[in-house]
C-alpha cells in the first residue's frame, strides 16, 4: 500500500498480498507490521472523503479471523488491525449491520480502555486547564451536551459541544497546552487531523492556555459568541474563529530547481546541447532573505504585522510608519529566513504560529 497526501472524495485501495503458488499466504505487510501501523492504515483510509472501494486478494478465511488477531497482537495494531479493517469493509460492502458493529465491539473490547461500542466518549480530561474549560462550559449548558474527549474516526477530541439540534454542526473545542505542537511533526499531524474532522462536519474552536490565564473573561466570552454563532447560523465568521482552517490551503511541495536544456543551433546539419544550472537567485525568487519586507499573521491572535528585516542592529529599534525594523539574526529573523508566502512557521520554543501574508525583496 501507498500513502497519498491529497484528498480524494473516492478512493481505490489495493491489498496485493495473498497465497503464494504452494498456497501458504506469509503475513509480509511491510510498515503495516510495525509498532506503529494502525497510523498508516488510519491515514490512507480518512483520505478517502466520501467512498472507498477495497480490493484484496488476502483470504476471507484469514481476515475473518479478526477477533483471534487482536489477542494476539493485545492491541488493535499491526495486522490485526488490518483484518478487522477489511472484515468491517466485508460488513458493510455487504448490508451485515451485525457484522459491522461485531467488528467495531471487538475492537472496543481489545482497547487498553475498558470501553463498550455505544460509549466512545465521557473519558478523564486530560489536564486542569480542560478541566477549567469544561466545568465552565457545564455551568452554561449543563453535561447534556458536551462530550468529553470524544473519539472520532480515529482521532481524539478534547470537549465536544453538541446543540442536537438537526443542522448544526459539532463544534470540537481544542485545549492547547503550554507544551502545545513540541515539534512541526506534531503541528502538521494536527492540522491533518482537524482537516479530517472538518470533512466530517466538525467546526473547530481553540483556546490556548497562555491566553486563558492571561485574561479568561475575555476567553470565555469568545466561547460563548462561538457556540452561539454555530447554533444561531449554522457558520462561523473569519473574525469570530480561533481556529486556522486557512493553513490548509495548499500541500506543502518540495522541489528541486529543475536543470534547463537548450538548444543553440549551430548549422542545419549540427545541433550542440548545454545545461545551464539554475540561478541560486532564481530558485530564491520570492523567499524572505535578510532584508525583506514580511507581513505575517499570528495565528493564535490574527493580528497581523509588517516589518523589515535588517542586517545592522543598531538598526532594530527603528519604524516607519507602522513597519518595524526587526535584527535578522533574532528569533523571529531567524524563523523566517527561507519562508515565502503562504507557509505556516513556529516562533521560538512557545506555540506562537504565524502565516506568511507577502513577501518583498
């Protein structure tokens, strides 16, 4: 199997593995084998946005064997979670309602939480700070319609707000700890996460921890316009959203400058071919060096400012107009340097995010 980065609303998902030509069928599933398979197969299968059509050729007898698997492996990993996975499509493909949910009550069972079918939800908070937000959002709508570390399609949700009202989509209220995206893995990982929560109805509102503390009036009464928002419309406006759906504009692709043939004709019968490399300043053509102009947006605040980057540091403290001089060689410089409009950057060692609005060199 391969993984993909894009979204597709249909995907065709191939398993080639099967009986060799004396008939013994080897469980040789590559990376699906390790420690940290179930992380692959989750994230081939929630690419898919609306359908996935399977095609294995691995034994019915074997995969449906399931239940036999996940004591084996004690966790729903590795090739365990594989057959489950194509018994529960086996299920589904095939009307079998009381195959599906054999296979999703096994599963349930085999977790290290003792938790049944019918109660993925109501888990222990997982810190004071989810604590504080989740007695405070109980004082105003009561526990009927809150969700405490939900698990959806794979993925764990820390407080989810349900008005049940037909229509209104779930909000999933995210509390970003101190220690929030430690690295730009995690921060990736969870902006692929909300993305697949989001195609799934979800709408997202995060409060982050520092600015709690700091003023959590002013917190509260951002959650409370939020939820008031969705339930009332149904939407949420740019400005009433702490949430940064917009870093998914564009997939992050990488590419090597490409090498130029060209053709210089010399007479009717001869053609001679050079490759010129590419100019370093080509390739750099819109990427912020140590004397650009950046307008940035923070991510947490959606303040939004412009500054220069400069070489002199006695130069740092000054502005003009609204732009301030910022040293290249400061934390935010050195962020910086390299981005080009569009990317997403982490600022020094707390979860300050920003997104590059425009670039001038």
């Amino acid at each position: 199997m391969r993984t993909f980065r894009r979204r597709a609303d249909i995907i065709i998902l191939s398993t080639t593995y099967g009986p060799n030509k004396d008939g013994k069928f080897a469980h040789r599933f590559g990376p699906l084998n390790y420690s940290k398979g179930y992380k692959l197969l989750n994230v081939i299968i929630t690419r898919a946005k609306y359908k996935i059509y399977m095609c294995s050729s691995i034994p019915e007898e074997v995969f449906l064997e399931y239940k036999s698997y996940l004591v084996t492996e004690k966790a729903n990993n590795k090739r365990a979670i594989l057959f489950s996975y194509l018994a529960y499509a086996k299920a589904v493909s095939e009307q079998d309602n009381e195959g599906r949910i054999a296979v999703l009550t096994a599963l349930a069972e085999n977790t290290s939480v003792s938790v049944s079918f019918d109660t993925f939800r109501g888990m222990d908070l997982e810190s004071p700070f989810e604590e504080e937000v989740y007695q405070f959002l109980v004082s105003k709508y009561g526990t009927e319609k809150l969700i405490a570390q939900l698990q959806y399609a794979g993925f764990r949700i820390d407080i989810v707000f349900d008005s049940g009202i037909a229509g209104i989509p779930k909000i999933a209220i995210e509390c970003d700890g101190a220690k929030y995206h430690s690295s730009e893995e995690a921060y990736l990982y969870d902006l692929h996460r909300q993305r697949i929560l989001e195609d799934h109805g979800f709408v997202f509102h995060r409060i982050w921890s520092t600015n709690w503390w700091r003023n959590q009036s002013r917190e509260e009464n951002k959650i409370l316009k939020f939820i008031e928002q969705i339930v009332e419309k149904g939407s949420v406006s740019n400005e009433s959203s702490t949430d940064y759906s917009f870093a998914f504009k564009n997939n992050i692709v990488v590419k090597k400058p490409e090498r130029h043939v060209v053709k210089n004709k010399v007479e009717d019968t001869e053609t001679i071919l050079t490759v010129e490399e590419p100019l370093e300043k080509i390739a750099e053509t819109g990427r912020i060096n140590k004397q650009s102009r950046v307008k940035f947006r923070y991510l947490n605040t959606q303040q939004e400012m412009t500054i220069n980057l400069v070489i002199d540091e006695r130069l740092k403290k000054e502005k003009t107009g609204n732009i301030q001089n910022v040293f290249y060689k400061s934390l935010l410089g050195v962020a910086i340097q390299g981005q080009k409009v569009g990317d997403v950057v982490k600022v020094g060692m707390q979860e300050n995010y920003i997104e590059i609005l425009s670039v001038e060199n």
